[in-house]
C-alpha cells in the first residue's frame, strides 16, 4: 500500500487522509473486518457509538500488534446523549469498549437542530472539555450545516477540526465545504462513491477506462486531489487494497472536473437532511 498523506488540522495534529469507516459492519464481525483492514495497510478507523461496534474495534487495535501511535480512531457521540452529562457518560463508555485512554477524534454525529430545543452549543462545549483534558486529542463535527457551523462560532472558542458530511459525485455539498474551507475546518467524505451509484456512471467509467483504474479508485482519487478525507466501506480484502491504491496516479484536472459537474445538487442526497433529520436511538 503506498504511504497515506498526512493532513494537518487547525489544532497542529495530523490526520491519514485516507480511513477504513465500519458503519453497518455487525458488531460480532467487526474485530476480523478492522483486522483485515489493518492488514491491508489501513492505519485510520472511523466508527461512532451509534454503529455499535466499538468493542470490535477496541478488540482489533489490541490483537493486531500495532502501536498506539501508529493507529488513527475516530468515535462520534450518540444522538441520544447530547446533553453534556449525558455526552460525559457516554465519551467514558466509548473510552472503556475501545479499551483506550485516548481518542484521536471524537465528533458530534448529527447537529439534531429540532432536538434538544437546538441546543447542540452546549454538546460541543462539553467535547471542549475532553480536548482540553487530553482524552480527544482532536474534536470535530459531522453532518453541521452552514449555520450550524456559524454559530458555535459565534458562540464557543474552538473551532472543529473536521466536519464530516455525505460528498460524493452526486452531491457535492459544495456549499458546506466551502464553509468548512474558509474557517479552516477540513472536510471528511462519508458515503464517498453514493453507496455504489457512481460506479457505473459513464464519465467515472470512461475515466477509468482511459487510466486503467477501476470506477472506485477513480472516484476516491477525486475525492483526495480536492482536500477531503475518505472513508470507503467494504467487507472485502481484496476491495480494501483496492480502494487504498489510489496515491500513486492522478487525475487531470479536466477529469476532476467532469466528475466535479455530475453534481445533481440537493437531488443527489442519499442520506437524511441534517436541517430536519431528528432521529434519537429508543
């Protein structure tokens, strides 16, 4: 696997530009997926209470022999538990089925504005805190819009280091990334190839036809040539190379930008809308 970049966030640490997500991965399956991800070369694992499979990965890091130092993890707070005391129990639970001391990310997964009577200001100063006392080395957002962003900026003193949102071909939330570009907060890509859609699009496919690449690299190359950091999914070894052999060719820039126009704006949204989405774990 060629070596993964490294970005650096508005905190001064450092992040692999490319990571191994385990949404949807059960929970009983989860330590032989991270294994095997490690194996190929992946050293950035992003998984969130809501996935329920943070023990999996806790048990991986352990028998996979790696040093700490040498592993990336990303964890992100339950919808159901963004008051701050809540937020606190629930980070020392992710702590323990990790088995770590420290997290390298920790984010808030979902805004939730219709929940909580909006008050998602008060969860992030409460991930303030585990920043602070050293236990999130970093700490960031997912699914924030514009003026989700723009008001913990008016109303707190950190600014999250990532904000990690649905970008993909189909829908490239230019808008928010842009908004993320100029504070300085870098963007992580979730469903990065739009759960498969892309993959038989004739402009991806004819650009990987022409590099001799396959439609995933492609679209992950896209991904990385514009900043992002990038997470794709899949259950299988071999796919896992696959998708991390993607720093040792580049994209033209007309070829960036036809996958950049295959934008269909807010009809390429396959994921909820985090403006309404209010969704709380019973």
């Amino acid at each position: 696997m060629t070596s993964v970049p490294n970005l650096t966030l508005n905190d001064g640490h450092t992040i692999p530009q490319l990571g191994f997500g385990v949404f949807q991965v059960p929970p009983a399956d989860t330590a032989k997926v991270t294994l095997d991800a490690f194996e190929a070369g992946y050293r950035h694992i992003d998984t969130a209470q809501m996935y329920g499979n943070e023990e999996g990965v806790g048990k991986a890091i352990r028998e996979s022999g790696l040093a700490r130092d040498d592993v990336y993890i990303t964890t992100k707070l339950n919808n159901g538990f963004h008051r701050p005391d809540d937020a606190r129990a629930a980070f020392e639970t992710s702590l323990e089925k990790l088995g770590l001391d420290q997290v390298d990310l920790f984010l808030i997964h979902w805004p939730l504005p219709t929940q909580y009577d909006g008050d998602f200001v008060s969860t992030w100063n409460t991930l303030i805190e585990f920043a602070a006392d050293g236990r999130a080395r970093s700490i960031g957002v997912s699914n924030f819009q514009v003026d989700h962003l723009a008001r913990l900026a008016a109303e707190t003193s950190v600014v999250p280091a990532v904000n990690q949102i649905e970008v993909h071909p189909y829908f490239g939330n230019e808008t928010v990334r842009a908004a993320g570009e100029a504070a300085g907060i870098l963007t992580e890509a979730w469903s990065p190839i739009a759960q498969g859609a892309v993959l038989d699009d004739p402009t991806i496919t004819a650009i990987a036809d022409k590099l001799g690449r396959t439609p995933s690299q492609v679209t992950l190359r896209w991904h990385v040539q514009r900043g992002d950091i990038v997470f794709p999914k899949t259950l299988s070894p071999e796919r896992m190379r696959e998708n991390a052999a993607i720093f040792d060719f580049e994209l033209g820039a007309d070829d960036v930008a036809a996958i950049t126009a295959l934008d269909k704006g807010e009809g390429g949204r396959r994921g909820p809308n985090p403006s309404t989405f209010d969704w709380i774990p019973s």
